[in-house]
C-alpha cells in the first residue's frame, strides 16, 4: 500500500487511457478510455488482428458500398474492443465518436445511437459505457440530447472553462479536460518550465473541479492527457484520472506518502446562468490556447480515423 498507485486508488478512481488489454488486465482500473489513435495503435496488437478481420466481415455484411462498409467495419471495431475492454473492468468503457462530426449535432447524435446499437448487440448495456464527443458547442448540444436519452457521454478535448461551464449545464456525464495538451502549448509559446504546482493544465483542472463543486454540478470530473506523474499526483482526489499505462506503471513503482490535492467541500453557492451559445464561442475565441488544442485534436483524431479507414480498405 505504500506505492503511489495505491494511495491513489483511494482517494481517486483511476481509469486507464488504452485500447491495450494486456495493459488493462495488469492495472486493473475501474473504468478505460479509448480514442481513434489508440484503437489505431491497438489494430496492430495480435489480440485485435481476429477482431478487425471480424468487423471487416460484419461491414460486408450489413452495409453496401465501399464507404458505408468502411465506417460500419471502423465502428464495429471500436466497439468489439470495447467489448473485450468491459469484460476486464468492473465501470464504464469510453468510445468516441468520429471527430469528422464535431461540429454537426445530429450526425453526432445518430452515430452515437449506432455505436450504442452495436454494443447492444453484443450484449454490453449502456450502462457500462460512455460515448466520447468533442467539446464543440454542437458536441455539447449532441450530448445534451443523447443524456436525455439515458445515454451517458464524457466530452473530451477541454481546455477551457467555457467548455466545461457548458458541458456542465448541457448534463453531460463526465468532462476529460486536457492536462498534458494545456502544458504543451504553454512550454512551447513561452519557453518556460513548469513544476506540478504552476503547470498550466493542472491549475486548468483544479479551476474547473472547485467550480464543479463550488456550485453543485454533478458532472464528474475527468484528468486527461498526462504528460508525467507530477501532473497525476498534483490532481490526486479528483473525481476521476484516466492515466496511461506508462504512467500507471511509474506510479506503482514509487513509494512515499500521497498528498490529497483536491477535496469536495460542498455546493455553497447557487449556479450560474447557463451561458450562451455566443458568449461560448467568444470566451473560446479569446483564448488562443483552447481554441488551437481544441481545433488541433479534432484533426489529428480525424487523421488517426483516416489511417484506421486505410488499414481496413487494404484488406477488404
């Protein structure tokens, strides 16, 4: 009990950020996450070879025409894997939604019905998985419907309190604000080094978790993207952290005492009025960090997507 992880478990739920069942298996998180790039790295693994073979045979299946089976066989995989995660964690799996719809509400609705449709299919309910959509204000509104519909979504690539505000008053789940993404920029347009302590993605998440709390929004709070350990034990004891397993496996090698970053203490002021789709857009405008890593991760999701497509199109 005297490694870090440990000492984090308790404190933190800890959540694997990896399409790697091997990786998944040996941590043992209570919930996973995947994305286009990880399932992309994860197609290359042997565990996942029959299973591409065996959505590519689905695709052929249920869909006609080249570009149809490509989209169905790439969703079909991503859930498959899913599958396969949720048999290793007792919680919920995160599968994302094509970041090609990020900016169109009801195209985000609809595949996420149809992500939801094949993961019924293959017996796993809704209840044990998450559907990932981009912070984007048609993001958010997807999701806003999809929860209505007793669809649980986490809204990835958060840089910015706008974002998160929204995602809070939209209903969503769970937010995944970028830690990682947040320093990178900083490191890069300053030229300055950061501790734990003054890392801008850190303070990014510890804004958005005492606001969270401040004011009462149930929206479970996610770290994402971590660059290092110091990063993962200056965010211990919110509500949730999805960690690689590089990471995982440093944690669990070192020792000390854990020190407790963030606490909930209590709803003690009234909320907010939601804010607006206008004001949204201008708070997010004006912050060129959000706005580049945010516009930034959607394409290079999109690009990963592409390759997987490519992958798949070589063997059908």
């Amino acid at each position: 009990m005297n490694d870090l992880l440990s000492q984090l478990k308790v404190v933190t739920t800890v959540v694997v950020d990896s399409g790697d069942l091997g990786a998944i298996e040996q941590f043992r998180p209570v919930d996973a996450t995947t994305n286009p790039s990880l399932l992309l790295n994860a197609s290359q693994l042997e565990f996942a070879k029959p299973m591409l073979a065996a959505a590519i045979s689905y695709a052929k299946t249920h869909a006609s025409g080249q570009a149809a089976v490509l989209e169905l066989a790439c969703d079909k995989f991503a859930v498959d894997v899913g599958t396969a995660i949720s048999k290793l964690v007792p919680g919920r799996v995160s599968t994302e939604v094509d970041a090609r719809l990020s900016f169109d509400t009801e195209a985000t609705v609809a595949k996420a019905l149809q992500l939801v449709e094949l993961y019924q299919q293959n017996g796993v309910s809704t209840d044990r998985i998450l559907i990932k959509v981009a912070s984007t204000w048609e993001g958010i509104q997807a999701a806003r419907q999809l929860e209505q519909q007793g669809i649980q979504c986490n809204l990835t690539l958060l840089f910015h309190m706008a974002q998160a505000r929204a995602c809070a008053e939209a209903g969503a789940y769970l937010i995944s604000p970028f830690v990682g993404r947040i320093l990178d920029w900083y490191k890069a347009n300053t030229q300055q080094d950061y501790s734990a302590e003054t890392d801008p993605g850190v303070l990014s998440v510890r804004d958005i978790y005492h606001f969270y709390k401040e004011h009462g929004y149930a929206t479970v709070v996610m770290g994402a993207s971590f660059r290092n350990i110091g990063e993962v034990l200056a965010l211990a004891g919110c509500d949730r952290l999805t960690i690689s397993p590089g990471l995982l496996d440093e944690l669990s090698k070192q020792s000390g005492t854990l020190e407790v970053k963030l606490v909930d203490g209590g709803a003690k002021t009234a909320k907010p009025r939601a804010l607006s789709e206008s004001e949204f857009r201008w708070q997010l405008n004006e912050d060129a960090m959000a706005t580049e890593k945010l516009a930034e991760g959607i394409r290079k999701f999109a690009v990963d997507q592409r390759k997987l497509e490519q992958l798949i199109a070589g063997q059908l």
